[in-house]
C-alpha cells in the first residue's frame, strides 16, 4: 500500500509538469488549429476558410493601426466569448468552454508579435 501511495505521488507530480502554462510551441499549435482557419497562418485574415462567399472579413492581426485600438482585456473577452459579445462578427466563435486561460494568455501574446504592437493599455 505505502508503494502504491508513493508511486501516485510521483505520477501527481510529474502530471503537474504537463499541465503547466502553454509554451511558445504550444501557443503556435493552438493558433493554427482555431485561429488560422480564418485569420490566416500569418495573421492577415487570409484563412482557408475564407473564400469570396464569407460573409466577412475576418480580422488581420498584421494591421498595428488597428490592433492598437485594442486592449489585451478586448482581446481577451473576443477569444472567449466570440464576436458578438464585442458587437463583431457571429462567425467570430467563443473559446470560452474549449481554451485554457494559459491558452488564452498565449494567443493574445502571439497575436500581439504579428501586429508589432502593444495595444491600447487600460
């Protein structure tokens, strides 16, 4: 009994090891499987998904002027709970119930180096 408490100990333990915070490889998988279909590998809003009949353009990331406008608490409330929480697009789907907060913190970071830009702090 005491090896089988230590040996789920050990296994707690190394399991903490893999469920820590997203790292920059991970950040980049869960960009490409739920952002890129729309917003493109690069950020310009270029997807697969988009085609000429797409009710509308999804946004680009590469766009700092734009980017700027928004602060990583905007980005944040989009990422979770989909366009229409932010008066954007339905096609914009919340993440909320599907990412991690890690998860989350992570593409806001990425999106941020494909604009080059900080954003609006506040």
């Amino acid at each position: 009994m005491k090896r089988l408490i230590q040996f789920a100990t050990v296994l707690a333990i190394l399991g903490m090891g893999v469920a820590g915070p997203a790292g920059a490889e991970d950040t980049e998988a869960v960009y490409k499987f739920y952002c890129a279909q729309c917003h493109g590998l690069t950020g310009k809003g270029d997807g697969p998904n988009v085609s000429k009949d797409f009710p509308v353009s999804p946004r680009n990331f590469t766009n700092a002027k734009e980017m700027d406008k928004l602060t990583d608490a905007d980005m944040k409330n989009v990422i979770l709970d989909g366009g229409p929480a932010a008066s954007k697009s339905p096609m914009m789907p919340p993440w909320s119930k599907t990412l991690s907060e890690a998860d989350v913190v992570g593409l806001i970071k990425h999106i941020r180096k494909l604009c080059a830009c900080k954003g609006k702090q506040g």
